[in-house]
C-alpha cells in the first residue's frame, strides 16, 4: 500500500453532485478527505507526500466504457491507415506496399482505421489496388468502423471466395457486374478473417500492457473490452487471465464476451464461466451481440433510407434470432451490452429486452445496455428508462464522423444523433466512451466533441445537446462506472472511495474549449498508486 498522499493547491472536482474542493487526502488507497485546504492537512498522518497542483486540477480517473482494448493493442503494430494520416488512396497503397516489401511470402498485411470518406477518391479500396501493391501476400484492411473491410485476391483465394459466393446471413459481399471489390460488410468480414492467423498469447498480452499503458496515460484507470473472443477466440481470456497474474494490467477491467453465434459466450459458459467471474481488476460481466452496423459505412439500420442510394442498412440478425439471443443471455444473468446504432435496429433489441423482461428474470436492476444507441427517438428514450436500459454512446463519432452523418443522412437526423444533454435532462446516465480503435481514445477531444458539438471539419451539429465540462466528466467517470455497478466505489472523489484519480495539465473547467485537444494527464492513480506519471512527481 502506498504512503498517504495530499493532493492540493489547484481544484479538485469531486464530481457532478459534489463540485469542487480544495484538497483530497488519500489514505490506504481510499479518499480519507475532501474540502477546503487546512482542514484536509488536519487530517494527514505523518509521512504524508504532498503534490502540488500549482493550479491543475484533479479529476476522477477517467472511464473507458466502450473501447476494443485488446484489438487497439494489436492495432498498434498494423499499418496505420487512420484519417489522421492518410487522406488519400495513394498513400493508403504506399503504407500497405511498404509492409508487404518487408514481409515474408503469404504472410498477413493487416491494416486498421481508413475511412473511405476521408480518402481524396472518397470511395473504398479495391481489391485490384491492393493486388497492385501486395501481389504475394493476403491483405486485409478494416474500416475504422470496424463493420466492413477490404481483402485482395490472395485472401480471398484463401478464404475460398468466389464470385458466386452467396452472403451470409447479416453480411454483405460486395460485387460490381458481377465481379468482386473486395468489400466484405458485417458478417461476411468473418469469412476472411476465419483464415488470418491467430496472435500468440503472448502477442496478445503484449498488447493488452501497451493499450494499458497507453490509456493510463490518458488518465484512464478503467477500461473495457467490448468483444473479447472475436479476434483469437476462448484464448483472449487466458491472455487477459496471464496479464493479470504478470502484473501487466494496471486498469480495472469490465469484459465483455462476444456472443454472435460465431462468438465465445456459448464456449465460455460451457467452460464454467459465470456472470460477474473475477474481481474487481478483471470482472467478466456482459455479453454483446450485434444487431445492426455503422451509420457512416450505411449500415446501421434505419426505418428512413439513407440519402445515399435508397437503402436502409443491414440487420444482422432477423427479430426472432436476436430476441432469443437476448433472452437467453438475460436468463443467463449476463448483462446485455448490445450494438445498436440506427433506430430500426434500436426498435428490434427495445423489443426483444422487452420481451425478455418477466416475473422470472426481471430486468429491474440488471442495468442492460444499448452500445452507441447513436439515432433513437422520443418513445424509445422513454421504454429504456422505464426498464432501467442504459445508453453507452461514443460523443467523438460527431466530431469524427459527424460530416458523413450529414451526407449519409440528412442535417435534420445528424443534429439529433448522440443526445447527451437530453439524456441527462431525461435521467439517463450516458457513459461517455470512444469505442477505439474505431475513433481516437482520446478523452480530451471527446471531452471538446461534448462541450462544443463540433465536428472536425468545424461543424456545428445540434448545439443543444453541447453539455458543461463538469457534466461531460461525470458522463466520462461516474456514469462509466454506473454500467459496471462500479458507482458505489469510483467515479467521484468522496470520502470512502477508491483513489482513482487524473491530475490534468490544464484546468480543464476553467479554459476555453478550444484548448481542450491540447490537455493532457500528467499523472494517473489506481488506489492511489500511480500508473502513470509525466513528470516524476511521485517518483
């Protein structure tokens, strides 16, 4: 256990109900004290450290509610095709040619995060340009979405896809006069990444540390993994269980099991996994099923088509194979954390949780959630907080993809999408989150993206949802650990709870918001042991 610490000389935001005080005092990991100065150092034991926050601020440890952590680790050693980099095909085509020159014959390219939408032909990749520059090695390339992704003739070969290939169910090969792009949408993404070689264990807790430490430097003491099984199968929990015995995973972890039919739910129940396994380092929790895509890749689904072409998106179940997902899952005791972005596919998971909901397995305290939950309408707010239903959106989709939303959909609908203040005028408790690698980690954006409404092309979409930076943190920690029936232990700064805490390099309720992209964590405790520190201080 660590010495007692005063934390003072600069704000301390206790939380949204608390506001702010003066100084914590952290004692055997816990907050002993929080208030005004003199009477916080009344209370501290001989031996206390003191860090001064010579006008920083002090916040709750950050909580990453939605993220693919384990997937983000991988994606740090794939070719890099984010939008922050590459904008054009040609670039996109340069990186990927690079890694295949220096990869043996037949051996994977996997590449992460281009946007179609940002490249300068504003179209996906195709097959043939793959070929082009990857001529001996299979390649697979994600959208940043993470819902569709483009395979060269290699990997297609070796998946066995042929042009009379027939879709799968929930999936979408793409074909143009009858010959293949390359494009695999939704389901049909398993049929080549069935075929990529699976990463070691110890691969995978390599990267379970890197993102680790990489969101811990963000000011991040919480995370999660949103789909644990999709990418090495059963595997990925004995990758989580050995970074945990190693030491090598300084955030609390909330898992989710994939639990689509090609998933591991079904495995790992048979395996004796139950709901809540674990502690409160790594607790298995949830269960996701997906029943919709992306509204940016135009398939989330909607009752209103698309304004590109007349489409309406791609369920990825039919009702009466979802809703028996759901149920069986809720009767499980798993907590339901399910994808669902257009309000179609909202309206078909409502329906199936509310007929899941009985005498026998209630839902009333079971805290289900709807992922992303971005397009939803008045009545569907009101069903889910009538059963306790709770939204886990992602703010920075509007500054990310918010100008595609237009495009895709219209300005009316775009505006309305991701309504936080409405959900927290309403009683909702919205866990603000990133889903990365599907958009940056960063919370300091996503904290801009909730203040301003702003996208980064500097629109300005549905200012009425903007929210305080005081309610943008809370929606960032307290509601965070709401989804993981955490709340009675972190999230605020109080008197008895566990000293998770991010000292910020700016007081970030005190500058403009367009200095906000600029803040960063300069030390993150868990417990009051520090995960992270910038500059030393407690060293």
């Amino acid at each position: 256990m660590q010495p007692p610490l005063l934390i003072s000389g600069g704000r301390v935001f206790r939380g949204l109900a608390g506001g702010f005080a003066e100084a914590v005092l952290v004692v055997d990991g816990h907050v002993a004290a929080v208030g005004e100065t003199a009477d916080v150092a009344q209370m501290a034991p001989i031996g206390t450290r003191r860090l001064e926050l010579d006008g920083r601020v002090a916040i709750p440890a950050l909580n990453e509610a939605h993220m693919h952590l384990l997937p983000y680790g991988l994606g740090l050693k794939q070719v890099n095709l984010r939008a922050e980099q590459v904008t054009t095909l040609d670039e996109a085509l340069r990186r990927i040619g690079a890694a295949a020159a220096e990869a043996a014959p037949g051996a994977w390219i996997l590449g992460c995060g281009y946007d179609h939408d940002a490249l300068d032909v504003a179209r996906h990749p195709t097959a043939a340009e793959l070929d082009r520059v990857a001529p001996r090695n299979p390649v697979f390339i994600t959208r940043t979405c993470g819902h569709m992704g483009v395979a060269n003739s290699v990997a297609m070969r070796i998946a066995d896809v042929g042009h009379n290939t027939p879709d799968p169910e929930g999936g979408v090969i793409e074909r143009r006069g009858g010959a293949l792009t390359g494009l695999f949408q939704e389901r049909a993404m398993r049929l080549v990444r069935d075929h990529q070689p699976h990463p070691s264990q110890a691969a995978m807790v390599d990267a379970i540390a890197a993102a680790n430490l990489d969101l811990a430097g963000r000011g991040f003491a919480s995370a999660s993994d949103m789909n644990v099984g999709m990418t090495a199968g059963i595997a990925e929990i004995g990758a989580y269980r050995a970074a945990l015995r190693d030491g090598r995973l300084p955030l609390r972890m909330w898992q989710v099991l994939a639990g689509n039919p090609e998933g591991i739910a079904a495995e790992a129940w048979v395996t004796g996994m139950r709901p809540n396994d674990g502690d409160d380092g790594l607790r298995w929790g949830a269960v996701k099923v997906f029943a919709d895509g992306s509204a940016g890749g135009l398939t989330a689904a909607f009752f209103e088509p698309y304004l590109i072409g007349d489409g309406t998106g791609v369920f990825t179940f039919p009702d009466e194979k979802i809703h028996a997902l759901l149920k069986l899952y809720h009767e499980q005791g798993w907590q339901l954390d399910i994808h669902a972005i257009g309000d179609a596919a909202i309206e078909q998971v409502l329906q199936g949780m509310e007929a899941a909901d009985s005498d026998a397995h209630p839902f009333a305290g079971r805290r289900h959630r709807i992922e992303h939950c971005g397009f939803l309408n008045r009545d569907q707010r009101r069903r889910m907080k009538a059963r306790g239903i709770l939204p886990v959106p992602q703010p920075i989709f509007m500054y990310e993809f918010g100008d595609t939303y237009v495009k895709n959909l219209g300005l009316p609908r775009s505006e309305l999408a991701y309504p936080m203040k409405t959900w927290l005028d309403e009683g909702h408790h919205p866990a603000a989150s990133s889903d990365c690698p599907v958009s940056t980690v960063d919370p300091f954006l996503n904290l801009f993206t909730m203040a301003t409404r702003r996208t980064n092309k500097g629109t300005l979409l549905g200012p009425s949802e903007s929210l305080t930076i005081a309610e943008a943190v809370h929606c960032y920690t307290w509601c965070g650990a709401y989804t993981q029936f955490a709340e009675d232990r972190r999230g605020t700064l109080e008197v008895g709870m566990q000293a998770d805490i991010a000292v910020l390099s700016d007081d970030i309720f005190a500058i403009d918001h367009s200095a906000l992209p600029d803040v960063r964590a300069d030390l993150t405790l868990r417990e009051g042991a520090a995960i992270f520190d910038r500059h030393g201080a407690l060293a």
